[in-house]
C-alpha cells in the first residue's frame, strides 16, 4: 500500500515490513553496500585524493589503497605485503604534487613517494630530535614554493624542499624552553596542515592551531601567539575562497575570518548534527558541506542556516573520517567514512518543503504502555487512545513517566527535531531522531505539555495535553 507521502509499504510474507521511500536520493555512493559500486573494499575510507588525470586514489585503514578512473571502474588497488616497497597496509593521506608526484603518508610505515602505475613506494627516512624513525604521518600539503609540509603525531612539523630533497624539522618543544620562547610550535601531535594561499601554514594539533608565516619563519607573526582554540582537537583545516580558514574539531566547527580575525565556533547549539567535525568544503555558490561524526550539514554563512543529512538520504553511513574530503574539477565534492564513499553534486541537493504533524504515539507509565481503561490508583488515566488524548490522570506514585513522539514519517525520522515546553517555559529541543522524554518524581499539580517538530524546513503547529497529578 502506499502513504500519504508516497512511500511504499510492502508486507513481506514471514519477514515483516519493509518501506520504499518516494524520493530518491541525490547523494551518490561507492562502497561494499553496493551493487555495482563495490569497488573498494569494505575497510574504512582514511583519505582521498584526486590526480591530475581525474584518478580518484582512496587511502584505506589496513587495506592500503585503491584507484577509481574518471568514468567509476577500479584501476588498480595495491595491497600491503612484506615486500619493503609495498604500499603501507593503513594510509592516512594521499597527496599530488605540482610535479605530479603521489605522496602517503601511513600509520606505522612514515611517509613514501608511490608509482601510481606499479604501486612501488619509496620510503623518505623521517627521524626526531632522537633519531628514532617517525612511523605516523598524517596529512601532507605544498606550498607556492615547492615546498612539501608534513604533519605527524608525536614528532612534529616536516618541510621538504622538491627541488633539492632537503628535510627541515620543526619539533615539539619542552615545557621549560615553551616556558621561555614563544616562537616555537607548541604541540608536535598535528592531525592536519594547511598551506594557505599568503604563505602561511596552519596546523591542527590535539591542542588547538598553530600559525607558521613562512617568510619570517615565525610562529607569533600573525596572531600575537603560538596557540590559537586551546583545548581544540583539531581534525581538518580549510582555506575558503574569501581566505578565512575554518577547521574541524571536537568541539563543532571554527572559523578564522580573514578580514577581521575573528574567531568563531558552531556546533549542535547552532544546528550542527554533532560536535565532532571531521570535514569541511566549499561548493561553487560559497555554502559549506561539512561531514561529522553524525552525516553531514549544509551551511549557509550568510544565513548562518544549517540543512543535515543522514544515512537514510543515501549517506556512506552517518560516521565519515577526519579530513577525508575532496572537491573535484566539476564541483563535485566527495567525502570518506567507515562504510565507503559518499559523492554528490551540490547543486542537485535540494531539501523539499513538507507539512508535517506530530503526535503523542506512547505514554509509559514504569515502562508499562497506558492503553484506554488503564487506571493509576482511582483514577482513569485516559477516556480514548493515547493518540487522541488531550488529559492525562496519574495518582501521586505514578509521577515519572515517558512520552514518546512521532510525526508518522518513517523515511528520514532523523531529519525530525522534536521540541517541548513545560506550562510556558523555554523550549527545549532533543536531539535530532530522539523522539522520547522522560520526566522523573514531578510534584502534584498541572503540567501543560506542549510540543511541536522541526523537519523539512518547516515547523509542524503546536499541540498541547494537560498532564494531571493528584496528591496523595
């Protein structure tokens, strides 16, 4: 049979329900969940990267790497081995020179300079001030001067020169020597770096960001200090068309405006799915696409207007990777996760308008369902379905109980936003996808209840019920 929003509902003989949404997603996907887009394994997408033959490389966690041509088929997938110029088995990043050359960088093999034809790997011999070899290395960028720079964890900051090969080392520093001189790097565990477009380099560390300005070799030039968010993991960095920087961090996503240098961050108060962000990009129209740890949101900085989307809109799954991102020469904007990739054309996501209704679906009583005819102490506590009451009867023991909610759609109920308010107070918003709220030992009195639903860009009308509780 079919809905009222045109889904379709089949019941299966001995195997329950099943549902077939009336709207097609628009996100794309490549991954072991497809049938005919199974081409990268099933591992974790770690990082992606695309050449400038159109070659998508993907960097897998314990699967080593794959390529995808410009048309979708796999080109090739170099798996680890223990040969020692084998593709190492976790790549974290995956980079293009200017000189065409890939980089990866791996877990526990360094950094290398891959042949993308044979998958060969050369190994760049990265010591510490203790000359023990760095094993992780975690995001990889150049600059304008042919200047490779290198993130790890736990060993700081590397720059190589392309042209001579010479390796320049930028240490994490010790507490007394922090203590004395500013112009240091402050933290040696970087996640990512970014070289922007007036010859700085930022770095996201697991304290905050550090601001490298190239020219003066000064980590204190641009901001009067080393440290910028203290206390910030910092996932990802992104340099937007207008040169403000925002960054991915476990604490919502940041903003560096490059005009002013203010400093700003958004996170689930503001509309954001999660607080952890793993990913940002930009698309053609200046909006933002940010994956997190709970699907991805659509941001308007002008509007400052969040639109989230989930698995059950065609996402890889609702958890991507920190900095696995990428915008291709189209516009298309790819991001990696647990479950595969997820591809998209931002100008083809559009969010429809719909007029939804919420209802009170269940009330639970000591986790017992209240049903018409049940009685709490000498009191009915309803005269019809739960559904169509308006007064709610309960004798003084019985004042913690549970109000489940729905708006009878079922495609995306992750999209739904519920939200309530006690005899007039504030409003209060649950999480996205919760629809239960339990209350626990409420005095004797009357409570009016009232709630509504955010879903669709669109707000359903308030409904009220009175809840009456009795004194002994």
């Amino acid at each position: 049979m079919e809905d009222r929003s045109g889904n379709v509902w089949l019941g299966i003989f001995q195997k329950g329900v099943m549902m077939l949404p009336n709207q097609m997603t628009k996100f794309n996907y490549i991954g072991y969940k497809s049938v005919s887009n199974n081409i990268i394994g099933s591992n974790c997408v770690m990082a992606i990267c695309m050449d400038h033959q159109g070659n998508l490389w993907v960097g897998t966690d314990n699967d080593g790497i794959y390529a995808i041509t410009p048309d979708g088929k796999q080109k090739a997938h170099f798996a680890p081995s223990i040969s020692p110029s084998s593709v190492p088995s976790t790549v974290l990043s995956v980079y293009e020179d200017s000189n065409h050359t890939l980089w990866l960088g791996s877990y526990r093999n360094g950094m290398a300079k891959m042949d993308p034809e044979t998958g060969r790997c050369e190994y760049i011999a990265l010591v510490d001030e203790n000359q023990n070899p760095v094993e992780r290395v975690y995001d990889i960028t150049e600059d304008g001067n042919k200047t490779l720079w290198i993130a790890t964890m736990g060993a700081g900051l590397y720059s190589m020169d392309l042209t001579t090969s010479e390796l320049t080392h930028y240490p994490q520093v010790d507490g007394t020597q922090y203590r004395m001189e500013s112009n240091v790097l402050h933290n040696g565990w970087i996640n990512c770096v970014l070289a922007t477009r007036n010859g700085k380099i930022y770095l996201g560390t697991h304290d905050g960001i550090s601001c490298l300005d190239i020219a003066g070799n000064d980590f204190v030039s641009t901001y009067g200090v080393n440290r910028l968010f203290q206390g910030y993991i910092v996932y990802s960095l992104y340099e937007d068309l207008a040169g403000n920087i925002w960054g991915g961090t476990s604490y919502g996503l940041i903003c560096i405006h490059s005009k002013t240098l203010q400093m700003n961050t958004y996170n689930t108060t503001h509309g954001l799915p999660s607080d952890v962000v793993c990913a940002v990009k930009e698309d053609r129209d200046r909006n933002l696409w940010i994956s997190t740890n709970h699907g991805i949101s659509h941001l308007d900085p002008g509007s400052q207007s969040y639109i989230n989307y989930y698995s059950g809109d065609g996402l890889q799954g609702n958890e991507f990777s920190k900095g696995a991102a990428w915008v291709d020469q189209t516009g298309n904007i790819i991001f990696g996760g647990l479950s595969g990739i997820t591809w998209f054309n931002p100008d083809k996501i559009t969010s429809e308008t719909r007029q939804i209704e919420v209802r009170i679906t269940g009330f639970y009583i000591h986790d017992q369902p209240v049903k018409k005819g049940m009685r709490s102490g000498k009191y009915d506590i309803i005269d019809t379905s739960v559904m169509d009451a308006k007064m709610f009867n309960l004798a003084h023991k019985d004042n913690s109980f549970t109000i489940e909610l729905s708006t009878m759609d079922f495609n995306n109920p992750e999209h739904i936003t519920y939200m309530y308010s006690m005899n007039h107070d504030n409003w209060i918003s649950l999480s996205p996808g919760t629809n239960r709220i339990a209350f626990n030992n409420l005095n004797p009195g009357t409570y009016h209840f009232y709630i509504k639903a955010d879903g669709y860009n669109a707000y359903s009308e308030e409904k009220e019920i009175v809840i009456q509780i009795y004194p002994a």
